[in-house]
C-alpha cells in the first residue's frame, strides 16, 4: 500500500516550531504545503516573476529585509502582493526581523499567514527543510518486522506464521533494537528508505499463544527505536528440500524495491532446529563487511580458483 500526498499545513509548521503568528488567522494556517522547500525571493522583490516557485515557503533573511528597505513603496506592493498568492503557503521572517510594515498590511488584508522565527536564516532554512522532507516524504506500508541490529535497520518479511515475532523476540532478548513488528510504515527521504512503525503499534510485539507484549515495559526503553534507515531485507520463506538455496554467496545479488530505492535482500529458510536469530545476526554482520569491502564468498572463490591453478 502506497501513499504519496501527506496533509500537510502551515498550522503544523507553527505548532512544531513555535513560531510566531504576526497576521493570518486560524482559517489562514489550514493552508496546504505540498512542496518540500523553501523560497528565497530575490528575483520577486526585484520585479521578475517568470518562473517563481509560488508553492514553497517563503523565508526573508538578512539580505532580503535589507533589500527591502531600499524599495519605494510601489514596488513593496508590487512584489508582496505577488508572494502572497493563494499558493503560496506562508512567508516566515528570520532572526526575529521587524516586518515591513507594507507586507504587514498586505498580510492582514489577505489574512495570510506570516510568521516569525528567532533563528539564523541558514538554520532556519535547514531546520524547515528536514521537516518537510520527512513530513511529505512518499510513503509506503508493509508487512513484516524491523529491527536495529549491530546498527543496521533489518526489516524481516514473509508469509504469515513464519515466526516473524517470535525471531523478532529472540533478537531483542539479545540485545537488539525492535522499531515495528508487523506492520512498517516507510517513508523516501532522499535516496533513503526511514522505516518506523504505526502509532497505535509502536513498542508493541505480538507473540501467538501469550498476546501483546510491551516490548519497552518488559526489557526496557532501550530496546526499543522509534525510526531506523532500512539497510537490509531478510526474507523468510520455508525449506524445500528441493529449492536450490544459496550456499557460497556468489550468486547475483537480490534487492527489494521500496519506494524506487533497492535495498539488498537475503533469502534465508526456515527450518525446524535452526537458530534464525543467529543465522540473522550472521547474516547482517556479513553484509556489514562487505560493505567495507570484504567479501568472504569472494574471497572462498579466489581459494578455489588458486588451488585449482596449483594443482593443474
């Protein structure tokens, strides 16, 4: 299940950072913000509209109220009546700058939103922006576990009762991270896959034959991570003798695509006697080393091709 549009508005920007409301009314914070960035209008408030990205937040920084003060008054209205178009989402003003009192006009006028902060220009710009990125990132649900493990955001997937908790379970008792069980919510950040689990989920895990369990309550608030980057997809699937399983690791690498992004996969079966926990642990501890470059079904490759080039 994937779901693109987030409803976002200006009124969650306000509650999140604390700004302050200098015009704009409740009904004038319900305004959308569907893009994930900023404006710096420059080229508006010197008279060139083609191609301004009227979507975007506005931010006025030192360089743009000291620019202001260098307009007359026809142009000002000119230009703030054209950044407080009916899609523009909000103007925030930097460094608790005074607002020019033109703009302050136009706002009421128009009951738009225009905000203050008391931060740098540069770290208000940065702090927005990652709000926006995670806040409208694309986003997708499925099903299955994820765990930190040896720092590595592992997500667990297959068929029902394959004992995804239960391994899930086992790891946490060994130390590890548990961010959802069942259901992960993934959100494209970037070139990044952030996995994370529904609120009404969250710290639980669900073991057939005991119920809900409090994963937090029962070993502690460490256990537990709100969000993690998925770096791994380890598949469970059940043992068929007659499946040809990787057994050297020099096969074609296999990836899971979330959201147009690969992430490396595994397929691990699932067999009566065998430990999965550490099987998993292996398993993320090898990929870890070969991502530092060392690959060990390379290197058992390289041996045979040296003792076969020695023997003949």
């Amino acid at each position: 299940m994937e779901n693109v549009e987030a409803n976002l508005k200006v009124k969650d920007l306000v509650n999140y950072f604390d700004f302050e409301i200098i015009e704009g009314s409740e009904q004038s914070l319900e305004r959308p913000i569907v893009i994930a960035d900023t404006n710096r209008p420059g080229l508006e408030l010197a008279g060139f509209f083609d191609f301004s990205q009227s979507k975007r937040v506005v931010i006025l920084g030192d360089k743009e109220i000291a620019y202001i003060e260098t307009m007359d008054e026809r142009s000002q209205r000119i230009s703030f009546d054209f950044i407080t178009n009916e899609v523009t989402p909000a103007i925030i003003i930097s460094k608790s700058h005074m607002c020019p009192p033109i703009l302050k006009e136009i706002a009421k006028e128009k009951d738009f939103p225009l905000l203050r902060s008391m931060s740098e220009t540069y770290r208000l710009i940065i702090d927005v922006v990652t709000f926006l990125d995670e806040k409208l990132a694309p986003a997708a649900s499925r099903h299955g576990g994820l765990l930190s493990i040896y720092g590595k955001g592992v997500m667990i997937s297959g068929e029902s009762g394959m004992g995804k908790s239960e391994i899930a379970l086992e790891l946490i008792k060994r130390g590890h991270l548990l961010v959802a069980d069942d259901r992960v919510d993934c959100s494209r950040i970037h070139n990044k896959i952030v996995g994370r689990a529904p609120t009404i989920l969250r710290e639980m895990l669900e073991i057939r034959g005991i119920g809900i369990i409090n994963v937090s309550r029962m070993f502690g608030a460490s256990s537990v991570l709100d969000k993690v980057e998925v770096s791994l997809v380890v598949q469970l699937e059940q043992w068929h003798p007659d499946n040809d399983y990787d057994r050297v690791g020099i096969e074609d690498k296999k990836f899971e695509t979330i959201l147009g992004v690969d992430i490396p996969k595994i397929i691990l079966p699932v067999k009566e006697g065998r430990s999965m926990a550490v099987i998993i642990e292996s398993a993320v501890t090898n990929f870890t080393l070969s991502e530092m470059g060392m690959d060990s079904a390379k290197e058992f490759e390289q041996r045979v091709l040296d003792f076969i080039a020695k023997n003949n």
